[in-house]
C-alpha cells in the first residue's frame, strides 16, 4: 500500500535540502505519495497562520508520516512559528521519543584522532513533550529592575516512565551498524543539582531498568557525559536524556558525524504519524546559496522510510550516502565541491 507522506521543508536551508530528500526518495523506487504543505515563515509572515486549523488532526488522520525541512528566520524575531509549528507537532501529537542516531559513515568526517565508524555508533532517545520546554512560567515585573523570569522543568512519572523504558525497547530491538546487539542503556541527568527532577529520572531509572536483566544500565551526569563523548564515543550504546539536555548534546554529538548537515533524527509516537526531521537548523547564513549539506535530511528520509517499513529503500538510500562520503561527492562543509543539488542527484543516481 502507497504510504502517504507530508512534507514540511519550512524555512531556510530546511527547503533546499528536503527538495533533495523528496528526490531521492523517490528515485529509491519507494511506494510513496508526498503531499507538500507551505507552513513556515513566509506563511506566517504572508496571512499570520502558523498551523492553520486543525493542522496537527489532518496530519495525524491523513498521513502516515511527516518530513520537515526545519523553522527558523531573521524575520520573525520571535520564532513563534517554529514553537507553534515543531513544538506544536512534537507536543500535540505527542510524539515523545526523539530519536536521533550517531553514526560516523567514514574516518574522514570525524575531527577526533583514530577514531573509525565502529567507535562512533550511539543513539540518543530525547525526550520529547516536556521538561524545560513546555513553556510553562512567565515573567513578573516585565522590564523592570524588578523582573522575575520563571522557566519550569516539567517532569511526569508518566513522561519519564514512557521515554526510558522506550530507550530500553530500542536497545532490545536494535544492533549496532556491525550487527552486534545493542546492550546498554545510559541515563543521563543532573541529579546532583537538580535533585527534585533528577530524582524522579533515578527512580524510574531502576526501576524499569530492573525488568531488562540483559541490558547494562548506566548513569552519567549531563556534564561528564559530554566530555566523555569527546574522549571517547566507543564506551556509548543507547543514551537516553530529558528535552533538553537532548538537544544540547546532540548538536556535540553530530559534530562527531561530520557536522550538523549530517545528522538524522526521528520525533516517534509507536504506532502513529510519526515526524522526521534533520537535527540541523534553518541556518539563515547559508540559506539560498545552493550550499547546504543534504545529506542529514536524506538520511532522515531513508530513517522514515525504514519506520514505514520501507526497509529495502531505506537501506538503497544509505548505502549511497555512505558511497558518496567515500568518494567525496559532497558539499563543502564535509570536504567536497557539490552544491546542494549536485550532491542529492549524486545520491539519487547511485542508489544501486
Ligand atoms: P543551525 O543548525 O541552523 O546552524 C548551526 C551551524 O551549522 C551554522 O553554522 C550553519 O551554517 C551550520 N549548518 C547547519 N546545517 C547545515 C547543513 N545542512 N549544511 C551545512 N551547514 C549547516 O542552528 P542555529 O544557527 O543555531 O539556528 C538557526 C535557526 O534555525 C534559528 O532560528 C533556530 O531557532 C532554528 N533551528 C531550527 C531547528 C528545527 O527547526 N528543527 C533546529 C535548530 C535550529
Ligand atoms: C532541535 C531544535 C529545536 C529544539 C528548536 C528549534 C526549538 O534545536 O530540534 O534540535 O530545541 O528542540
Ligand atoms: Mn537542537
């Protein structure tokens, strides 16, 4: 059955890169339908729509799948779309495991010493829906000498309960690119500081981690976390953190893949309209100059397309991804000559 896809390129380089997605997932031979929709800056800026009515219900009833570009433009200072519109999504369609894989395709994209593809192949599983990001708080005595910001860290059993023991599921169901089964789970929190927070992650931590005796649990603070991905990335398997703490170290960790440009990532609610998206974002800089990585978003496409159970295509996609690091038929942030365009065609005619 032709799986339906809507694609949300956004804003920026969000654009240029998911048109060279599309391309090449519909070069792979892949039985799918996508359907584009105009939500980002130049909307709202245009008729003041972010989500238009319904939105979030539409895609979730008539779609199996969603691919964004990314949100993000000097124009709109506020960035009150890309809240409405990413936030929106990942939160109103409860979409709470954040999934966004760390691989190195090739030696060459890595800026640490001797490290190969087999020593750089974690999985970080950010939670999605809450923790410092519901935007709950606000602000008393607006510009005064007086003023009180507040920004709550919102953490439910319901919410931590769910994202770890999906990172246990995802261990126990995945292997790493070798073949080797996946087998540990590191927690990451800062317990030390945050203790109300934390507590309740080292809680639920052992508790869930107690029904998986085959999984290695682990825990590391935020902080040594990030220093020890540096040092070295062999020792990380699964790691699974809050929202935040997600996002801050999977930009660190994406520099270990060759930069933000190449970096995937998944926003999954088991079982439905899941969202598929690059790590990276609009990059206002670049935007429009034929330039960006595609490579992140192909790789993205090819994650939604083995989420669909596409899995043949997906692995088409990759294999010529991988093809293209190796024989540098890049853009120029991972050490190439092709534009953005040149470097999805590339992609799109070797797909075996
Ligand atoms: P960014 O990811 O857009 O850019 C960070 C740096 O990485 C820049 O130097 C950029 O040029 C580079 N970069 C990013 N993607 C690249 C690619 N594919 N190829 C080559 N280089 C690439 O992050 P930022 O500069 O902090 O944010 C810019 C805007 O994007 C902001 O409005 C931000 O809020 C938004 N943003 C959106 C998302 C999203 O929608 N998912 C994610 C991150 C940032
Ligand atoms: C990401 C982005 C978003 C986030 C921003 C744009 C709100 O940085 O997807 O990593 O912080 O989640
Ligand atoms: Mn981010």
């Amino acid at each position: 059955m032709k799986k339906r896809i809507a694609v949300i390129p956004g804003d920026g380089i969000g654009v240029e890169v998911i048109a060279e997605a599309v391309k090449v997932i519909h070069a792979s031979g892949a039985v799918v339908e996508t359907t584009q929709f105009d939500w980002g800056a130049n909307r709202y800026l245009a008729d003041g729509v972010t989500v238009p009515a319904d939105g979030f219900r539409m895609l979730g009833r008539d779609f199996d799948a969603i691919l964004v570009g990314a949100f993000g433009d000097p124009r709109v200072p506020s960035n009150i779309h890309a809240k409405e519109i990413l936030l929106g999504m990942r939160f109103q369609m409860d979409l709470y495991a954040n999934v966004r894989p760390v691989r190195l395709l090739d030696a060459s994209l890595c800026p640490l010493k001797g490290v190969e593809p087999k020593d750089v192949d974690f999985v970080v599983i950010r939670e999605n829906t809450e923790g410092s990001y519901t935007d709950a708080g606000g602000v008393f005595k607006h510009g005064t000498p007086d003023e009180i910001a507040i920004q709550e860290d919102i953490n439910t059993r319901k919410g931590v309960e769910r994202i770890i023991r999906y990172a246990f599921d995802y261990c126990e169901r995945h292997t790493k690119s070798d073949g080797t089964q996946r087998k540990q789970v590191l927690m990451s929190d800062k317990s030390n500081a945050m203790t109300h927070a934390g507590g309740l992650w080292q809680r639920v931590f052992k508790e869930v981690g107690e029904e998986y005796p085959q999984i290695t649990s682990q825990h590391m603070f935020i902080d040594a976390l990030c220093m020890q991905i540096v040092r070295d990335p062999r020792q990380f398997d699964v790691i699974v953190t809050n929202n935040m703490f997600g996002d801050i170290v999977t930009d660190l960790a994406a520099s270990l893949q060759g930069g933000l440009g190449m970096a995937a990532s998944g926003n999954i609610r088991p079982e439905k309209t899941s969202m598929f998206e690059p790590v990276h974002g609009s990059a206002p800089l670049i935007a429009g100059e034929n330039i960006a990585n595609p490579f992140g978003a192909i790789l993205t496409g090819a994650m939604m397309l083995n989420h669909l159970g596409i899995a043949n295509e997906s692995g088409k996609i990759e294999a010529a991804v991988l093809e293209a690091v190796r024989q540098k038929k890049t853009t120029q942030d991972i050490g190439g000559s092709l534009s953005t365009q040149q470097a999805g065609d590339w992609v799109a005619k070797h797909l075996g």
